[in-house]
C-alpha cells in the first residue's frame, strides 16, 4: 500500500522534527527579506541587499571545508538545538539598532558557518527518524512545507516591515528561531552520533573527498548546486527589479516550487521520476529568459511560478544521490549537498548583484538564465540513468562505523 504524506505522522519523532524545521524555514525567510530592505534601504546597492538575503551561504563552504564531519559524530538533538539557539541569538543581533555594516556582515557570516553544520545534522537525522523507503517522501513533504511556509513567511515579512519596520520583522524572527530550539529540545530523544571518532577538518576533507571522487555522486552533486544556484541568484534582484512587488516575487517562487515538490515527490512513479528529472532542471531556468525583456508583474510572476516548479529536479536527485552513499557517512554527504547548494546560491547572487549593478537589473537576470540553460545541457550526459550506477554502500570511508 503506497505512503502518503498523513502516514509520516504517525512515525514517532516525525511531527517535532516536521515543526522545528518549520519554523526555522519561516524564521529564515522573515529575517532574509527584512535585511534585504534594510541594507537596500541604506545603501540602495543592488549587491549589498542581495548580499544580505543570501550571503551567508558564502560561509557554507567554510563550514563544509573544515565541520561537516561533525553531522555524523555529535548527538543529533544537542546538536540541532544548540544551532537554533545561536541563530536566534545571532537574528536578534541584527536587530540592533545602528549596527555597522560590517558587523551585520560579520554575524551573517557566523550564521551561515552554523547553518553548515544544521543541514548536515537534519537531514542525517531524517534517514535515522524515517524508515528508509520513506526518506523522499519526507524529503518532500518539508520541501513542501518550505514552500507553503515560504509563501507565508514572505507575506508575513511584508506586512511586519510595513507595520513594524524591518528591525521588527528580525525580532519576530528571532523568536521563531528560538521557538525551533525548543521543539528540538522538548520533541526529540536523544540519540549517539552516528559514527565513532572525533570531528575534525582533516577527517571533513578525507570524507569530501571521498565523496566527491565518486563520478555519479560528483555529477549529481555539480548538478544540484550550479544551475539551482544560478537561478537563485535570478531571485535575489526582486527587491532591485521591482521593491513594489518583491514580496509577491518571492511568493511566486515559492508557491511554484511548492507545486513541483508536491507532484515529485507524492505522486511521479519512480519511471517517470527518472525521465522528468531533465526536463525539470530546464524549466528551472528557461521561463526567466523573458526578464530579458523587462516585464510588468504579471508576467514576471507567472514566469517565476513557472520555473520554480522545476526545483523538484533537486529533490529527485537527492534520491538519487542517498543510493550512492557510503555507510555512515548520510549526514556528511546530505551537508555537503546543502552547503554546496547554498555556497552556489551565495556566488551567483554575487554575481548577480555585480552584473547588475553594471548592466541593469533585467539582463543581469536574464544572462544567469541562459547560464543555467547551458550548465544544464553540459551535465546531462553525465546523469542519464545508465551512467548513474548504484555500487553496494562502502564503508571504507575513514572513522566511519563498521
């Protein structure tokens, strides 16, 4: 009998696990939206508000580089927790009044150096809390989730800057947060880490690399991150493009990758999951080629509707990528995933800004676009079905658990 999205919560765990994240997908879209019109309204830069909303995915890499080994070998609640915890003391930070730019910079930076590790911890906790055969259906359903909470959080952000100002909107966002931390702390059991040994960088870079020298798992990995990333940063100038309707913008987006995750991962059968996932990863990119000729809101809104429905090619990947997977090393490949994406997410919206601030809004846009396009088309030799072989795990990774 098929899984549906109502039996995950009878899994014990599921539903604390479900609200915390939740929460902080909401918290963190609050606070992104809040600081993009705060820096935008300080600077009227379109690099430093893209910047704000999606520079702390910068220090993703750092995190990767040197504390993903961490996600298998600390007690995933403390864990999980302590991270929430700090973000939420690191969101009220940013909402002190009159603080430096490079302080809000600075703190950005410490937050993306912890979410590094958070990722890692959640979704290695996932594969613990879910019976395997259910891991991308409950992928999915918090893919969902981000969607609708997306969509809420950002008409929830637009209304508090409006009502409260943005430092209001960081405070509410800050106790989301810290109301996460306590769903961790009161919902979950406490559990060993999934692996023996001490974090460390040198273990961190061992395990990457063997991660990474796979050629299926390197080839999904490039694929997840570079066009995903490219197309984020096409989002992070809506605030540039059109501050009026930024908020709707994001809605959009969010709504249509709601869509795409709904139907991906509840109801593709898993033959046409292997032939959609190319077709997808094209529509993520093509319908912001027509920013190229500047249009109003309307049809802005329904080209990025459109292609954010082809964000689900990510998550038939990850599937993908979780049946590649050396034994015990599920949280330090799931962050490297994360971090990786986000990193990207953090250059191209660099890049953008910088094309922007150079070009105009709308070419910068449109030339990430057909960027996506062509790294797509270049990948997929590399991902046909064929190519992507599934080995028995290994559990030859150092300090793993035999």
């Amino acid at each position: 009998m098929p899984r549906t999205y109502r039996s995950l919560s009878a899994v014990p765990e599921f539903s604390p696990f479900f609200a915390a994240a939740a929460l902080r997908v909401g918290a963190s879209t609050v606070s992104g939206l809040a600081l993009g019109v705060l820096v935008y309204e300080r600077t009227r830069s379109p690099l430093l508000s893209a910047l704000s909303m999606f520079g702390p995915s910068f220090a993703q890499v750092a995190g990767a580089t040197v504390l993903l080994s961490a996600a298998d070998r600390l007690p995933p609640r403390a864990a999980l927790g302590g991270l929430a915890a700090l973000a939420g003391l690191g969101t009220l930070l940013l909402a002190v009044p009159g603080l430096p730019l490079w302080a809000v910079f600075a703190v950005l930076l410490g937050q993306g150096l912890a979410d590094s590790l958070a990722g890692g911890v959640r979704y290695g906790l996932l594969t613990e809390i879910l019976p395997p055969g259910d891991y991308l259906l409950g992928r999915s359903l918090l893919a969902v989730c981000a969607g609708a909470v997306q969509i809420a959080g950002f008409a929830l952000g637009g209304v508090l800057v409006a009502a409260l100002s943005p430092r209001g909107a960081l405070l509410t966002a800050a106790c989301l947060t810290l109301a996460a931390a306590l769903t961790v702390r009161l919902g979950l059991r406490r559990r060993p880490p999934r692996t023996t040994g001490r974090p460390s960088p040198g273990e961190t870079w061992r395990t990457n690399v063997t991660l990474f020298s796979h050629p299926a798992r390197r080839t999904l990995y490039l694929a997840m991150w570079v066009p995903n990333g490219l197309i984020v940063g096409c989002e992070s100038l809506f605030v540039p493009y059109d501050p009026a309707h930024a908020g709707l913008l994001f809605g959009c987006a969010a709504a249509g990758m709601l869509v795409g995750d709904t139907l991906a991962g509840r109801y593709l059968p898993a033959a046409w999951r292997a032939r959609l996932a190319a077709p997808l990863r094209l529509l993520l990119a093509v319908p912001y080629l027509l920013f190229a000729l500047e249009p109003g809101p309307v049809v802005a809104m329904a080209a990025v509707t459109l292609a954010s429905v082809g964000y689900s090619a990510g998550l038939l990947m990850q599937e993908r990528l979780v049946a590649l997977l050396p034994d015990g090393t599920q949280g330090q490949a799931l962050g490297l995933h994360s971090a990786g994406m986000l990193t990207m997410q953090g250059v191209c919206a660099a890049l953008a800004g910088t094309l922007a601030q150079y070009t105009s809004v709308a070419a910068a846009i449109a030339v990430l676009a057909v960027a996506s396009v062509a790294v797509t088309l270049l990948l997929e030799p590399g991902l046909r079905t064929s190519r992507l072989r599934i080995h028995p795990p290994s559990s030859s990774v150092r300090g793993t658990a035999q």
